[in-house]
C-alpha cells in the first residue's frame, strides 16, 4: 500500500468524512440472527441509495444469503438465494456509478463490484467487520459507503454475523467458499444452516421522545422515588419513547457475552451521556439500569434516543447509595406497605399476615432467613464483575454495610450483595431476631447509618 497517497485521500476527504449527512433514511435489515438498523446517506451517495433502495423495494432482498464471511473484515449478501439445494443469482439491473466519499470503517455498509471496473456495483453489498479504510478506501476507486449500522444492538448483531463459522474445507466451490453456516457438521447444506438476510425494509423516522416532567423515577415497586444511585434501575415514563413492539431483553438473544444491551428496538437511554443497559421498552415506559461510573451528589440529564431521533432532557438527582426494597403496590392494603419477603424453600412463599390479596397467611418465623431484594445500594466488591451490566457470578458484598431491624430489634445480615445469576438486583438473606415482636412490626433498613425512604411492615408470629 501507498501510505502517502492514502494519508493524501485521507485529508482530501477530511471535511466529508466528519460531516455529519444532514439527510438521512432508515431501513431495517432483518436477518438470521437479529435485526440491524441501517442508516442510509442519500445526500452522500444519492445514486447508490436509490439503487439499494430499488433492490429493497421490490423485495429482491428478501430470503437471500449472506455468501462471503472474511473474519474481521467483510461479510457480504444480496446476489443469491437458496432454492434447495443451490445458491441462485438473483437479478442484476444496471451497474451505478460509483460514488466513494466516506470511510470503509466498523458498521459501514458499502458495495461490491468486480476487480478494475468502480463502476460495475449492483445488487451485492457488504457491511465491514473492521475498520478497512486502509485498504477498501484505496482499491478500485474506493468502495461507496452509502450507510452505517448507528446503534449498539445492531453492532452487536453484526458482531454475532461475524462469528459465525465458516467451514474449511468448503462444501462449494467460489464464489461460496467463504459462506457461513450455523450448526453446519458436513454433508449436504440445509436451510438452517444458512445466515440469511430475511427482509430489508425502508423506516419511517418516528416521532420525538417525550419524558414526561418528573417521570424518570426509581421503580415504582421499589417505592418509586426520584433519586438514585450508581447501577440502579430506573422507570422513564412519557408518550413516543419506543416503537409498537413492548418487550423486555431476553438473556438469549439481546446479551452478548454475558453482558445486558445498551440498546433494545433502537432504543438507547442516556445518563449523563453515558450509555445505560436498556431492560424494557415501550411506547410509554422504558426500564434501565444507569451506569455504575456516573458522577454523584447532583442531578443528571436523562435522554432517550430512539431510531436517531433524541427525547427532551430530564434531570435525576444520583447520589452514592438510595437502596429500596421489593414492596409492589399490591403489597400496600390500608396505610401499610408490606415488604416482599421471600421464604426459601419447595416453591415461592411470600412474607404475609394473610390480608395482601391473592397471598395466604404466612408470617416469618423467629429465627427463619428470609430473602429481601433491592435496587440502588451503590458499589459491591468480591466479585470481578461489574456493577453495570453484567450478570452476577459468584457472591459480592455491598461497600456500605446495610442494617435490618424488625420492630427496633437489630438482625443478623448473612448475605448482602448481588443476585447470583441476575443483571443489578440486589439481595439480602436476613435472620428475624429471636426476641422480635410479633404482629405487623416495622422493618427499618439503613445503609451506612441512614434509614432508606421506604417506610415498610412485615408480619412476625
């Protein structure tokens, strides 16, 4: 490689390359192993738009294969289906003009074309695994970006095309001997062991996001108030903050070596411009827990973005711990607010005096350990994982010692850290004195000496 004449191309295009596209268009590319959402540059690139955009529209797209995976560098799709048994070419209409301005970096999308022609691209493109500007900005002209994946979840699920494997030696012959397969073991290739591209949809923009005044809380079952502290999950609350789809992450398919999504149907949230783990969207109610690094001791910008487009911005005082317990709503009958305390044991038994509705009587023994869990108790250490994100190995210790009583008599913590096997959620395994009261006494929590908001009951025999 010429490395003057690529420092040269390099500042001769530095001025498009950090512009940002004024005009922009979406489309979703929905594929085997998740859905990415591409940001298309008709200003940058008009011609190459509107020929992907041709192919997209009359659904040439569909079903067709991802044919060429090169290990960090490009994984490639839109010439060929599957009838059966074989790869078959679909279609090409008209070469377009090549149109090479921005970079080939991680998450772009660009097309392929045959070796000393930059004009030939038409139906094949690729999206880059890498950042390949050293090379693909410099060959046959440069290869025409015309878009780029621009969010977390669609970069994960290219991270997940990426790895997929690819059989050496391959079971077909070029232009197939790089392809892909899923579960592939030898023998004949079958449907499912294809990576496919199953749709490519053009998106309309959606409407701004709007948090509403005061609705950026702490979980409304953990007592809902409107402070919180490193790692704790938080409620969003407004109208337009997600798309149609509700839904919570599923470990499975959202999490990505072992770690909680920073996005969720194109939906991220920020804390202090930090990326927070999305666990729930919908249109009018998002759940995050907000990083484990963010500042403390003042109120911090929430926003939402969603396909792009950025909400109004809320303020959430974050301070170093604001712990709350369980305690849903439904757990409240008159002017009490019982906990919800868990008896381990042969299936799941709450804590109840036998008036919380759909729970029968079942008050804590004295001397039994019962379970409490909580969000918003700061910084945990004995574990290797973060606070943020992660989901928790092993066992952990809260930094600032946390203190039951039941009815003004001190309990003994045996546990309180994280969840083993969960993403943030605090737990306490916690002995009832044997010389508590008995009757609905009053549980009093405090965390380095000060008392936590909730005012909570439990019901002792």
């Amino acid at each position: 490689m010429n490395l003057l004449r690529a420092g040269a191309l390099a500042l001769a295009f530095l001025p498009t390359l950090l512009a940002q596209p004024a005009e922009t268009q979406l489309v979703l590319v929905k594929t085997t192993l998740g859905d990415i959402e591409v940001t298309l540059y008709p200003n940058i690139a008009p011609l190459t738009v509107a020929n992907f955009l041709n192919y997209a529209n009359k659904q040439a797209y569909d079903n067709t294969i991802f044919h060429r995976l090169a290990r960090n560098f490009v994984i490639q799709a839109g010439g060929f289906k599957w009838d059966g048994t074989k790869a078959v070419a679909i279609p090409e209409d008209a070469p377009v003009k090549n149109e090479f301005s921005l970079s080939n970096t991680r998450g772009t999308i660009a097309m392929a074309k045959l070796d000393a022609n930059p004009d030939s691209a038409t139906n094949q493109f690729f999206f880059s695994l890498g950042d390949n500007s050293q090379n693909l900005n410099n060959q046959n002209g440069g290869f025409t970006v015309f878009g780029r994946i621009t969010s977390q979840a669609g970069l994960n699920v290219l991270a997940k095309l990426g790895a997929v494997n690819v059989p050496n030696p391959s079971p077909l012959a070029s232009p197939f001997d790089s392809i892909p397969l899923l579960n592939y073991e030898g023998g004949e290739i079958k449907q499912e062991n294809l990576v496919l591209i199953q749709s490519v949809r053009l998106l309309t923009r959606p409407s701004q996001p709007a948090i509403s005044s005061g609705g950026v809380i702490m979980p409304a079952a953990f007592g809902g108030a409107q402070v919180a502290a490193p790692g704790a999950f938080i409620e969003i609350y407004g109208d337009n903050l997600a798309g149609a789809v509700s839904r919570s992450w599923d470990v499975a398919t959202d999490f990505t070596n072992g770690r909680a999504p920073t996005a969720l149907e194109s939906v991220s949230v920020s804390v202090n411009g930090q990326p927070t783990y999305i666990s729930y969207v919908s249109p009018t109610q998002l759940n995050v827990q907000i990083p484990p690094n963010v500042p403390t001791g003042e109120p911090l910008p929430v926003r939402i973005t969603h396909r792009g487009v950025v909400s109004n911005e809320v303020r959430l005082l974050v301070v170093d711990q604001a712990g709350a317990l369980l305690a849903p709503g439904a757990f409240k009958v008159g002017d009490k607010q019982y906990v919800a305390a868990i008896r381990p044991g042969v299936g799941l038994v709450f804590i109840s005096n036998g008036t919380i509705p759909g729970l029968p009587a079942a008050p804590a023994a004295k001397g039994e350990t019962l379970v409490f869990y909580g969000t918003g108790f700061g910084l945990v250490t004995g574990t290797t994982k973060s606070l943020g994100g992660d989901i928790a190995e092993g066992t952990s210790r809260v930094v600032a010692p946390v203190q039951f009583k039941f009815g003004g008599v001190p309990a003994q913590v045996s546990y309180a850290g994280l969840t083993p096997g969960l993403v943030g959620l605090y737990q306490f395994n916690v002995v009832v004195p044997a010389d508590a009261p008995s009757g609905d006494v009053e549980l009093e929590v405090t965390q380095a000496g000060k008392a936590i908001a909730q005012k909570l009951y439990l019901s002792v025999r």
